[in-house]
C-alpha cells in the first residue's frame, strides 16, 4: 500500500505519473526499455539544449493539453534552469496554436506547477 503524502497537487501528479509508469514497467520491461531508451535519447544535449527541448516538450504539452506531461515539462524546464518568464512566453505560443484550452491550461495549471515547483528551490 501507497503511504506517500504529497505536500502540493504538482508533487501528487508527479508521484502519480511514476508510480503508474512503475507499474506498466513491470507489465510491459520490453516495450517501457524501449520507450525509455528512445526518450532519454530525444531529451539529451544536442544542437538544442535541454532546457530548450523541455520547453519545447512543454509547448507541445499545452497544445496537445496532456496534463501529466504538461506538469512533468514543466518540472523539467524548472530543473533545466527555464524562467517564470520563458515558460509562460512557451504557454503564449501555444495558445496561439492550442487556442482558449491551451490558454485555460496556462492560467491555471501551468502557473500552479510553477509557483509549486519554485517553492522547492527556495
């Protein structure tokens, strides 16, 4: 049984993520090796760097309004060093693509995860 007590719903969503992912490792090795094998390799340093491709992983998050990955990209652009600044300009753009949903999942979301993860680095 499960006894995590997550302080914030950004930390929850996180765990939730992991533990789920845990569980279809175990369910599928192959495929989850495969799949993380191609992931790790997507999101390492290249021409891009990685918090460039964070955001972009975000951006593509918002639009495509994927919660869970939206939370986890953000996390991953805070991690990489991403400003406030710099992910909400990522939320801008996708709104533009993803219209008033993305915009919905920026204002409220998005800005929720941020302030959750920045208590973190204080």
């Amino acid at each position: 049984m499960d006894h995590y007590q997550p302080s914030t719903s950004t930390e929850a969503a996180l765990h939730d993520y992991k533990t789920g992912l845990g569980i279809f490792s175990k369910k599928m090795p192959e495929l989850a090796r495969h799949y993380n094998q191609f992931t790790e390799e997507c999101f390492k340093e290249g021409s891009l760097s990685q918090k460039e491709k964070q955001l972009i992983a975000l951006g593509i998050s918002i639009a495509t309004q994927d919660e869970y990955c939206m939370i986890y990209h953000t996390k991953g652009c805070v991690d990489q060093g991403a400003t406030e600044e710099e992910i909400l300009e990522v939320a801008g753009v996708s709104a533009a693509f993803g219209g008033g949903a993305a915009m919905s999942q920026s204002v409220t979301l998005l800005q929720e995860s941020i302030k959750e993860l920045n208590k973190y680095k204080q």
